[in-house]
C-alpha cells in the first residue's frame, strides 16, 4: 500500500471510533427527517380539508416538505441555513480531529516519524474528510428517502420530483465542501489551537462579510463623499459593489441553497392565490451568483487554501 493509502486507513480508522462521527450522523440522518416528517404529519392533520385547504395547497405543501423527494431536498437545505452551518460545522469538527488532535496530543512527531512523507500525510487526512463529507450527504439522503417512504403509508405523498437534478445537487454540494475543508485545516492548523481555529472557521468569513455590508450600508459607494472617494478615483466602485458574488459563503452554499426558490415558491400558495408573498425574501441565495460562478470562485478559494495549507505544512517545524 502506498504512503497515502496508509494515512487513509489509519485516519479511517481513527474517525470511526470518534463519539462526534455517530452524532453528527445521528442528527443529520435520523434527527431531521423524522422532525420534519413530523411537521408535515402536523400540518396535513390541522390544515387538510380546512378552507386554507381549497385548491389542495396543503397537500402539495405535505409533498413539498414530507414526501420522500422532499425530505431528500430538505437535507440538501436545510444544514445550509443554520448559523454557522451545519456544512461549516462539520468540516471544523473533522479538521479538528484529523489536524487539530495530533498537536493537542503531541502526536505530529510521532505521526511524521510513521510516515515521513508530509504531502502524503495531508493529502490522507483531505481525503478522509472529504470521504466523511461524502458518507454523510449519502446518508442523509438514503435516510430521508427511507423515512419519506414510511411516510407515504399515512401521508397523501408520493414519489414525484426532480430526482436527477436533486442528485446533481448532492454532488456539487459535496465537491465545493473541499474549500470548507482545506479552509478549517488552514485555520486550525495555523492557530496552532483547536478552540481558536474552530471559532475563525464559524465566524471568520462571516465576519469579514458582515463588515463589507456595514460599510456598503453606512457610507456606500456612490454619491461620492470623504469615505469613498479613494474608491472612486481608482474607479473601484463597481467592482467593490460586485464584491459579494465572490464571498466565500454565497457561493459555497449556492448548490444547497439553490432549491429554496422552490419551497419559498410553495409555501407563499398556501392561500391558493397563486402568489408568493414570501419571494420577495432578498439574501437568501446571494445575488447574482449562478452554479457556473459559483464553481469557478469555489475552485479560486480551492488553489488558494490549498496552497497556504499545502506550504505551511511542509515547512513548519511541528511538535
């Protein structure tokens, strides 16, 4: 077996044995599909065949939310609305175990000693979170579909969606997670502390994004004024107002987030209007940002923390 067989096994072997891989997956797996099951079981016995129920918006909201495509799509959703996210939890729990533990036990030189080929030694670790990440969208899904199929015997629900699309999803979702994951390795690896690297993994990216909106709010790029002239004259006005198509959240999440338009779409005609009252939400998929984008500002952040993570790696004298 080669040297990065040998990390991946070994690393393998360690996160199986780890409590927080069983409670992530209990929650992601059997936590919010049966939640929201429930929801919907709530919503078909208080609602169904109600005058809210004319034109059977309430049945096509139980499919939307409790059939097994729902559930399915829900999983996919649902962790990407959470602060942080569930997505940004996982990949800081990971790095934690797979970076972070080896300096809180003293094990690097251990570890380095075992195998001496860092790159091999890092690329094994990546691949085993990337491996987990993977494990647990298939699960998610598989689990969601199971608990939508019970659903179907006493839920007016079938088996109707776009599952093609939905699979895609899964898949692109889980290929931006390697930005989330050599982020969270950089930061715990950089602060040389499991505590204060999980922390700039929660709140860094988000912190630096709320900045830049404080300071669009506040002040602007446009009428001109003290604060914001240096960008006028530098002519950066518009590529500073572009700025957020490039954020690091916005477009991680853009696969997850994607389907909500739908759902917003669903519940905003539970009257039977027709309308969606609820479309005007603005933020809630990151303007301007489409899959093609988001891909190619993904694959930016990819070289990027690769390749500080890669060099500080190989160079830094571990202990």
């Amino acid at each position: 077996m080669s040297a990065f067989g040998h990390v991946v096994s070994a690393e393998l072997f360690k996160v199986l044995r780890k409590r927080r891989t069983y409670v992530v997956a209990g929650l992601w797996w059997g936590l919010l599909p049966i939640l929201t099951l429930t929801a919907g079981q709530l919503l078909q016995t208080n609602l169904g065949g109600s005058f809210v129920d004319e034109g059977g918006s309430v049945s096509m909201v139980v499919q939307a939310v409790a059939s097994p495509f729902g559930l399915a799509r829900i999983a996919l959703v649902g962790p990407a609305y959470l602060s942080p996210t569930f997505y940004i939890i996982v990949a800081a729990l990971f790095a934690a175990l797979l970076i972070g533990e080896e300096r809180s036990q003293s094990m690097w030189k251990t570890v380095l000693v075992a195998q001496p080929n860092r790159m091999a030694v890092l690329a094994g670790k990546v691949a085993v979170a990337m491996i987990v990440v993977a494990a647990l969208l298939l699960g998610a899904l598989l689990a969601s579909v199971l608990v939508g199929a019970i659903g179907m015997t006493f839920l007016p629900t079938t088996w109707a969606g776009e599952w093609g699309a939905l699979f895609r999803l899964y898949a692109v979702q889980w290929t931006f997670m390697l930005a989330a994951v050599t982020f969270s390795f950089l930061m715990v690896f950089l602060t040389r502390n499991v505590a204060l690297g999980m922390v700039l993994v929660f709140f860094l990216p988000a912190l630096l994004e709320g900045l830049y909106s404080l300071y669009a709010l506040a002040v602007g790029f446009q009428p001109v004024n003290r604060l914001n002239v240096f960008f006028q004259t530098l002519q950066l006005r518009q590529t500073l107002e572009d700025l957020p198509r490039y954020f690091f959240t916005n477009n991680l999440y853009f696969p997850a987030r994607s389907p909500v338009t739908d759902l917003i779409a669903i519940f905003g005609d539970i009257d039977g209007g027709g309308g969606s009252p609820m479309g005007a939400i603005p933020g809630l998929l990151g303007g301007g940002v489409t899959l093609s984008h988001a891909a190619l500002v993904m694959v930016g952040y990819i070289v990027v923390f690769g390749t500080i993570l890669a060099w500080r790696f190989a160079q830094h004298d571990v202990d």
